[in-house]
C-alpha cells in the first residue's frame, strides 16, 4: 500500500471520529427526544429502537469489517495472499451469511409482532387515574385541541396531569397531517374524514415540543406547539383560567379559526358546541356500510407509528 493510501485512510478516519465527537457533543447539550423519553410509550419505544439496532449491527459490523480486511489482505502488493475463487459453495461459509441474517430477521419479526400488540396506539393506558380526554383536529396550520368532558379548547396549546393517561382521538380538516410529541410516543397521521386514537402518558412534570410530522402545505413547518405535563392541582388551575378566557368556540368560530393561516398564538376558549370533532368527520363522510367501518378502522391501525 502506498503512503498516500495509507495518509487518505488517516485522514478519512481522524474526520469520522470529528464528525462523531461534535455529534456526541452536541447530543449531549440537546438530546434527542426520541432517545429521551418522557412517557412509558416512548419508553418501550426507545427500547425497541436499541434492540431492533443493536440485532441489525451483528451484521453490519461484521461485513464493513471484513470490506476492509479482505481488501488489506487481497491488496495488490500483497503476494503471499493465497487466490482461492472457488467458495462460492463453501456450505459452512454460506451457511453463516445466509442463517445469522435469517436468524435476526426471525427474532425481529417476534419482536415486531408482539411490539405492535403491545404498544397499538388504539390501546387504552392502564392506571388508576382517570383519563384525560383530548380530540385534535389539524388545520392550515395550526393544532385545534377539544376538551369535551371540561368544555374548554386551545391552539398550538396542550395540557394534561402528570402520571395520567390521555386518550387522543385524531382527525383532520385540511390536508392529511401527522400528530407527534417525540418525547411521549411516535406519531400518528390525521386525515380527512377519518379518526384515529393514540394513548400517551407522561411520567413527571415537563413541557415537551410537539408538531406537524406530515408535509401538509406551506405553513406546516409552522404547526407546533408545547405539550404541558402539570401537578393535578396546576392542571385544575390552567382549566379555571380557559373557562374564563373571553372567547368562545362554536360552529361560527371555528369557520373563522379554519381558515389558513401561518405562525399561530396559543389560544384558549371556552367550548360552547361539544359536537365539533363529531361535525368535522361527518362532513367528509357519505353513506357508510359496516364493513366499510370496518375497512377505515383497520387502515388507520396501520396509519400509525
């Protein structure tokens, strides 16, 4: 090998190990919020994450390790490197690259199929504390968040009690959009005429960014909000100050709130008409028959992640 090879493979290494050392630190100040789960979906979810990784390494390693053995070994100034082109029938050769992958995709698939059972965001959170009820409709660009059982409602401004299961009912009245609070769950897509659930829970007390994981328009890059995990008692507060927020929402207002619009305030109103999510999906919908139920309801299990 020629010393200009060898200085190319230095350099090539020194920059690597810089790109990770700055991610690292980077990582460090700011972690990502997938890999910092604040709720017991994004928990698991995390965990899946490092497994499924962790499982697919055991082959990856292994062939970036003898790329670069085989052409050190196989280099042309090598001349003690025995030629030996006839393994293409090596049984025990093919028998390792052909039954280790075989083997991980088979453990995968257990881990996948009971994964998806256990963490099916149509799923209702076992606790021993009541739910708190929340349906979400994605506009042009902008969160709607309806709180039927305590009459209130807010844009880009979502609040729950810590330790508490919140049950998500998901549509959409604009372009189909996808709901996401990274440090709680994955996200699960909203679409027109349609509604989907997804259950998270938080396990302490935080402020967590959501958005919009869809491109959905112009203004999408724009569809955040903050996702407050208060005390019960904070949480008690926050809803006697909404219910004394001087606007009101009904079918009237919310025509006026529909309307597209950029960079959105967070809002809060009282709600004066509980049927609002209901109205939104009907209006998309014609004469259905059972089965097409059915069909919907098993689409959007399959909708989410």
């Amino acid at each position: 090998m020629s010393k200009s090879v060898i200085i190319k493979i230095a350099l090539f290494a020194l920059y690597m190990v810089a790109v990770g050392s700055i991610y690292a630190f980077i990582l460090q100040g700011h972690p990502a919020a997938i890999l910092n789960p604040q709720g017991t979906i994004a928990d698991q979810q995390r965990s899946l994450m490092i497994i499924a990784t962790l499982l697919m390494l055991v082959v990856v390693v292994p062939v970036f390790v003898l790329t670069f053995w085989i052409a050190w070994k196989y280099r042309a100034s090598n001349k003690k490197a025995k030629h030996t082109p006839n393994w293409d029938h090596n049984r025990v050769l093919e028998s390792i690259w052909w039954g280790l992958p075989c083997a991980i995709i088979a453990i995968l698939a257990v881990i996948t199929w009971s994964s998806s059972h256990q963490l099916d965001p149509f799923k209702a959170l076992a606790s021993d504390k009541q739910a708190v009820n929340v349906q979400v409709i994605a506009l042009e660009w902008k969160w709607l968040f309806l709180y039927p059982d305590l009459g209130i409602a807010t844009v880009n401004q979502l609040q729950f009690p810590q330790k508490t299961p919140v049950n998500f009912q998901i549509t959409s009245d604009a372009p189909m959009n996808s709901f996401w609070i990274p440090s709680l769950g994955g996200q699960v897509y909203a679409m027109s005429g349609m509604s989907t659930q997804l259950h998270l829970m938080a396990d302490g007390i935080g402020s967590y960014n959501g958005s919009s994981a869809n491109i959905s328009g112009k203004g999408f890059a724009g569809m955040k909000f903050v996702a407050n995990s208060t005390t019960d008692a904070d949480f008690n507060k926050w809803i006697t100050s909404v219910k004394h927020s001087s606007k009101s929402l009904d079918m009237s207002e919310y025509s006026r709130l529909a309307a597209q619009s950029e960079n959105n305030p967070a809002t809060s109103y009282v709600l004066k008409d509980s049927s609002i999510y209901a109205k939104i999906i009907s209006k998309y919908m014609g004469p259905m028959t059972p089965t097409d139920d059915d069909h919907k309801h098993d689409a959007m299990r399959g909708m989410s992640m």
